[in-house]
C-alpha cells in the first residue's frame, strides 16, 4: 500500500471564527495553520482564501501571498480551490488557476449545498479542466455525488484531464452523497482502474471514513474546511491537531504517511 497522503483544508468558504475562533482567514493566519500541519504530517495543502473581513475570495493576489507563505516554511503540495463558495461565476472562481499551483480542485456536477445549490455545468466544468491544463494544473476531481465520477471519466475521453486521475470523496455534505462506509465503497467501485482517491468527511464523518482510507489504501483530508470539531461538542485548537490524530491512527494501523515528495510520486506530479 502507498504511504498515506494527508491533505489539510484549513479554512473553507463558510467556516466563520464565529464557529471556531481557530478558524483562520489572513494570509499569515492561513499559511500558519498550513506550517503547523504539514509539522504534524500533512504533505498536501487545500487552499481557499478569505478577506480581512472573513468573506471568502477568489483574488489572485490573496491566493498569491499564501502561496508565498506557505511555500516559504514548508514543501507541501499546493492545492487551489476552484469551488470557491456557492454563487461565485466560473470567470471569479477559475482566477488562482492563473497562478499557475501545482493542483486545484475540479468539481463534476451540480449539487445541493445546504441551503444553497452549488452549481457546475458541464460547460464550466470544461471551461475550468482547460484553465488546468492550458497552466499545467493538475486537477483534483471533487465527487460529492456518485455520478460525478461518471463526468469526470467522461473528460478523461474527451482528453481534458489526465486519468485514470486523484479524487476526493467529499461525503456529508448536506444535500449531497451521505458520509456513510457504504457510499464510500459504493464510490470506490465507480473508480477507473489505477486512480487514486482521498475522503474528506463532513463534520462526524471525518474520523471514521478518515479511519476507512488509512485501511483500505485511499488517501485523507481533514481540517476546518469540512469539520471544526475535535469531538462532539469539543472543537479543535487547531488543523494540526486533527493531521496528528490521523498520523497516530495511520500509525497504530500500519501505514506510513507521505512525506510531500512521496505523495508527489503517488499523484504523479
Ligand atoms: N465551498 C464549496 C461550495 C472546492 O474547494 O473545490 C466548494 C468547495 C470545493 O469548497
Ligand atoms: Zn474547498
């Protein structure tokens, strides 16, 4: 089995202080928490931007000085968000594809988002898997629906992304794939021969499909992006603390963790 790739998401688009005081929206504050992770094990950094106000960004010049922090203190791999937050334009949320990051994140359909509809027609998704290719971005395909993965073999066949490809099982998200074992199987059944695939589970989920990964060869993702909580009720001090639980399980169940190198290797970047 691969060494384990552990991504932090440290900040998301909805995630406020207001719900976790950790939460961190600067630059500084963002590039820290990335530091601090990638101390603990994390080799992957999924990055979203925020402004000085919390409101979530797609600024190129936002996405930029993260870039620069993170890359300044650590090796990690760089990961843009091209969902940006639910009603942004594709024209808004392509921008950091500009910048020209190791990956960014490239979601295969259209689905509910809490109260919102996060929307992704086959023409922005065409229109973003060009942006990546044209920069040379490697994409990462966002599932939070089992069908998604058909869109995104269907781009394989169309040679707008390379396959058999790395997705992430984004599972919990309210309205869309629940964050249960069955699904994640169910998902890793749909998965074109020789990809490589991480679950990022929604608040409760994170651990146990986290858990999941670790035996059965996938990969991870945590941080406040998608839970806030250490425990119920407990919220957590930091990303970091959440990357050292995943190490300490990966550790207990026999499976190495990836340095950024390593998962370099196994993304085939
Ligand atoms: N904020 C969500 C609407 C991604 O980063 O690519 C979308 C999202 C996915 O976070
Ligand atoms: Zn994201």
């Amino acid at each position: 089995m691969d060494p384990l790739i552990i991504t932090v998401a440290p900040v998301g688009a909805e995630v406020m202080k207001e719900n976790n005081p950790n939460v961190p929206y600067t630059p500084e504050e963002i590039a820290e928490e990335c530091y601090r992770a990638w101390n603990e094990g994390a080799s992957l950094a999924h990055i979203h931007a925020r402004n000085e106000d919390g409101t979530s960004t797609q600024d190129p010049e936002v996405y930029a000085r993260i870039i620069e922090l993170v890359k300044a203190k650590t090796d990690m791999i760089i990961q843009v968000s091209v969902g940006g937050a639910v009603g942004m334009t594709a024209e808004e949320r392509v921008r950091p594809v500009y910048l020209k990051p190791e990956m960014a994140t490239l979601t295969c359909g259209t689905c509910n988002f809490g109260d919102g509809i996060f929307t992704n027609s086959l023409k922005d998704i065409e229109f973003f898997a060009k942006a990546m290719q044209e920069n040379g971005v490697r994409p990462e395909f966002e599932i939070f629906e089992a069908g998604m993965i058909e869109t995104a073999k269907r781009l394989g066949k169309k040679n707008l992304v390379p396959m058999p490809g790395h997705f992430d099982f984004v599972m919990g998200v309210q309205g869309a794939i629940p964050g249960d074992p069955s699904s994640l199987m169910h998902m890793i059944s749909l998965l074109p021969a020789g990809a490589t695939w991480t679950v990022a589970g929604i608040g409760r989920h994170e651990l146990p499909l986290g858990a999941m990964a670790i035996v059965l060869g996938g990969h991870v993702r945590v941080g406040f992006e998608d839970n806030i909580y250490y425990s119920r009720g407990v919220l957590a001090g930091s990303n970091a603390e959440l990357v050292a639980r995943m190490v300490r399980l990966a550790d207990e169940l026999g499976r190495p963790v990836a340095k950024p190198d390593q998962a370099r290797k196994i993304l085939g970047l």
